[in-house]
C-alpha cells in the first residue's frame, strides 16, 4: 500500500496544473516522482491520474509505474559501457608497461650475473621480485583473453569448491560459513573455473569485511544462499528460469558513497585493497550474460548474482 497523500503533497508545485487537469476532465501525469512507501522508503515512479464519471460520480483513476528496473538497466548498461572503455585503457597502458618492465628485468638478472657481492645481489633481487609483482598486477588488470569455456556446470559444485578454499583462510578467526542451497537448481551453461574466481572474489571480500575490528570475534557470519527464480529479467531480456546466488555477511558494511562504484576497477574500502576483485567479478557475471547487484547496511552486506537458466525469451 501506498501513501498516496505523500505523492500529492511531494508534487505539491503541480497540484495546481493538475487540479485544472482534472476539472477540465483531463489526465494529469507526472514523471519521475517520489512515493514513500509504508515503511518509509522512497521509489522513483511516473503516474497518471485520469478523471471519469461512474453512476453519476466524479471519479479518478491513478496508474503508477515502479522506475526501479528501467534505473537498474540504466546503471547497468552504464557500468558495463564503463567497464569496455577502462578495459580498452588498461589494456593499451598495460602493453607500454609491460615493455619497460621487461628491460628492467632482463638488466637486473645481467647485472645480477656480474656481481660476486650476495649482499648487492639482494639488491638485483628486488627489483626482480618487484619487476615481477607488477608484471603479475598488470596481468590481473587486463584480465583473462581466453574465450570461456562453457559447459554444464552444478552451481553447488562451484559454491562447495570456494567454501573448500576459504575454510583453510579463515580458520582460528571465529567466521562461519553458513550454506543454504536450494536442491531444485538444475545445472547452468558456464565456465566453472570462471565462476569459482568470481564467487571466490566476493566471498574473500566478506572475509576480509569480517576481519574489522567492529566485529566482535566468532560472530562473523558469511552466508552461502542459492534459489531459483522463475520469469526472471536480466538486464533487458525475459528469462523463464534463472539462478540466483547471494553472498551475506553480517561485517560493518559498505560506506554509502561506495555503494555505486565499487564494481570499478582500483576501488577499495581497504588500504591495502587493490581494488580489482569486484571489477574482475562484474566482468566475468556480465560475460555469462548475469546481472550482480549489491546492497548493504551496517550488519548485512549482499552481493546477488543472478545467471539465466532457460534461453532469454523462453
């Protein structure tokens, strides 16, 4: 239910045009407005009201429309247009990188071949290491060419292999993982190597959410959830089935001015983040043609990837 008196006095600069709409016999509309809604949350929606007479009474009709999935599209076909035009950055600043970086190498080990001191040794050393940690940053950067390799994949089996993973991460430090798993998913077309890293990705960064201080030691809590989800729209497209996967943790959450941009390349809440996990995530779900979402408040962070089941259209 709505409180429709808190759209009309929102739109209190109209109610004028739309008194003389209405007393002419005309529709009123009214585009990107505000409703609140019984809990006392805001959506965006265009409405209409249309008069008419029933047995003799004036009478008005309200349509209202939700814009809550054309924004999400939107913010969606932004982020993936954002996402090319790094990618595209990136992969041209890595190859000029990449060129140097190779020189300095091959000139620390030439050097590193002419020295008899193991003391200056440790120097040449170094600069390899370092030349090399770069080269690897570089890499994950630009991200993985390799075409995926799709095939049936069980989501259980990719959620079971990263739960494996992580367990040896986080033991001692009081998290549980917590799985939930819906039986009736049957297998989807994806790259299971792609899917663990991207799932592994979210799930290290609930871990690391959970290693803040703000929460009290063995009550971090990370949750593994999957359901099915029947006529499903992702994107823009209509799937009769789709899986959904959501990662929980119960950390300090994600600052609200991060919210919007933390599946950008370079965009960490750590210090010492690279801020390349979600980046790499995003584009991988994008790539099986999924959606991820996250929404998040101090006690309960989500990250939702939703992957198409049935054909888009079907």
């Amino acid at each position: 239910m709505l409180f429709i008196g808190d759209l009309l006095i929102k739109a209190a600069e109209d109610i004028g045009e739309m008194q003389t709409a209405l007393a002419n016999s005309n529709s009123f509309t009214k585009r990107q407005a505000q409703l609140k809604l019984m809990h006392g949350k805001s959506v965006d929606v265009d409405y209409t009201i249309t008069p008419f007479e029933e047995n003799g009474e004036r009478r008005a009709l309200l349509e209202i429309t939700s814009l809550e999935h054309s924004y999400r599209i939107s913010r969606e076909e932004s982020l993936n247009s954002t996402h090319a035009t790094t990618r595209e950055l990136v992969r041209g600043l890595a190859h000029e990188i990449k060129n140097p970086l190779g020189g300095i190498r091959g000139a620390a080990q030439l050097l590193a071949a002419e020295l008899n001191n193991a003391e200056l040794s440790d120097y040449t050393n170094v600069i390899i290491e370092e030349a090399d940690r770069l080269h690897k940053l570089v890499d994950r950067l630009v991200g993985s060419r390799q075409p995926l390799k799709m095939a049936p994949v069980n989501l259980h089996e990719v959620m079971e292999r990263v739960r494996n993973l992580v367990e040896a991460e986080i033991s001692g430090n009081g998290i549980e993982l917590i799985r939930d798993y819906d039986p009736s998913i049957p297998t989807v077309l994806a790259d299971s190597s792609q899917l663990i890293q991207a799932m592994l990705n979210i799930v290290r960064n609930a871990m690391q959410a959970l290693f803040s201080p703000e929460v009290e030691h063995n009550l971090g809590r990370i949750y593994l959830r999957t359901r099915i989800i029947r006529n499903a729209t992702i994107g823009a497209k209509f799937h009769r089935l789709a899986a959904s996967i959501k990662i929980i943790d119960n950390g300090p959450g994600i600052k609200p001015e991060m919210i919007d941009s933390i599946f950008y390349p370079m965009i960490s809440g750590r210090a010492e983040g690279t801020g390349l996990g979600l980046s790499i995530t995003h584009s991988i779900v994008n790539q099986h043609k999924g959606v991820i979402e996250c929404e998040s408040r101090p006690g309960a962070t989500c990250f939702t990837v939703i992957l198409p089941i049935a054909p888009a259209g079907t």
